[in-house]
C-alpha cells in the first residue's frame, strides 16, 4: 500500500456510468503498454456501470495523431459501435513501416463510418517514450496542448491518458505490468474512470 499523498480525492457521490456514451482513442504506437492502458480502462468503465455498447474503440498510428482523430470522433466522421479497434486515420498508418523493437506501431484495420452519436467524453490514450532525439518533447508538448483544445474547442471532455515516460521501464510500470517486482498499477485507468465520469458530474451541474 502507498502512501503518496498524489492522485484524486476520493469520489463525491456514488458514479454511475449507466447513461454515459465514452469513445476511447489510442494510438498503437509502444502496444505493449497502450493494450494494458486501454484494457484497464474499459475494465474501470464497465465496472462504474458504463454499458460495453456504449464503448466505442478507434485506434491511430502514434499519439501525435490523438488530436486530429479526438475531434473527428466528437465531430462523428468515422465511429463505430462496440469495443472494437479500428483506424480512424488508416491512410497514415500504411505509411508507417512495422518496427521489430517493442516500440512498435501495429497494421490498420480498416476505418468503419457510422451516424453520429454524441459522446459525453473521449478518451485519448498513448505512451511517449523519451528517445535520444527531442522528438519526446515536441510530440509531448503538441499533443497535451491540442487535446486541451479540442475538448475546449467542442465542450467534449477529452480525458488525457496519454503517458510521459522516460523509460521503458517507467512505461510498463505505470500501465501496471513492470519487468520488475514491482508491477506498477495501471496509472491511466485506474483514474480515468472517476475522472471522466466526475468530469460529466461537474458539467451537468453547470
Ligand atoms: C515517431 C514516434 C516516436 C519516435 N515515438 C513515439 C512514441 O514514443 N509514442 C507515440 O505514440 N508515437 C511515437 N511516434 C509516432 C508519432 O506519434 C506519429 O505517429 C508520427 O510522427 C507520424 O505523425
């Protein structure tokens, strides 16, 4: 048990996600990590009472295109029903060569189109993992500034669950699956539930 006084205060009321309609958007950049973090959050939203039908899943090729693709879902372009994967930017992926190393981008599945369906929040989901370069801090940087603008731009929560990690180990641990003894626990999931439920709270009382 820790005893960090960091993470969310405990839940107000009793959250119930039975009405609420959440897309998740990941990248597949680093999967390892980006599965865990997704699993772990569907796991936290089925457990909060949101319905599997009321999960939709898209998927991009890194995180740098989070942004773009969390506006296309709110905007309801390329949405498909059901906790199932697809490429919400297929055309860019097949430009993108498979990589052997665990840092690695797995092949598109194809984009699936269906009518609009609002949602009351989105999910992005992704693992940065510090390279030798500064590509980490630019992509960083853009990435965590342009989902602040989406959802400030659409009204549409879009809950950050992307990872900043400096190591590959620092990624693992915090997606709950560690190398070591110490597993981690899956630092996304574990608070994207209450968040984006608690988020939702907080708009209605507006
Ligand atoms: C290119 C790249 C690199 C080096 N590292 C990561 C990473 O650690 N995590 C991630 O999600 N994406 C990475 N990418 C891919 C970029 O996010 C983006 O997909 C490409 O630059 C194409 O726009």
């Amino acid at each position: 048990m820790s005893d960090s006084i960091k993470g969310p205060a405990p839940a107000p009321t009793k959250l119930d996600g039975s009405s609420l309609r959440i897309a998740i958007v990941h990248s597949r950049w680093n999967k390892t990590v980006v599965d865990a973090l997704v699993a772990g959050t569907i796991k936290k939203l089925k457990e909060t009472g949101v319905k599997e039908s009321n999960i939709v899943v898209q998927s991009v090729p890194g995180s740098f295109e989070l942004p773009l693709a969390c506006s296309k879902v709110i905007f309801g372009s390329h949405v498909q029903a059901g906790a199932t994967a697809t490429d919400l930017l297929g055309g860019l992926s097949s430009l993108m060569s498979p990589n052997p190393t665990s840092r690695t981008s797995t092949p598109a599945p194809q984009i699936a189109t269906m009518p609009h369906q609002p949602f009351d929040a989105v999910i992005a989901i992704g693992v940065l993992i510090k390279g030798s370069t500064m590509h980490f801090e630019y992509i960083c940087e853009s990435v965590s500034h342009a989902l602040m603008r989406v959802q400030l731009d659409t009204g549409v929560p879009v809950i950050f669950g992307v990872l900043t990690a400096l190591t590959d180990d620092q990624a693992l641990e915090r997606a709950g699956i560690g190398r070591g003894a110490n597993k981690g626990h899956n630092h996304g999931a574990a608070n994207l539930q209450f968040i984006v439920l608690r988020f939702n709270l907080f708009l209605a009382s507006l």
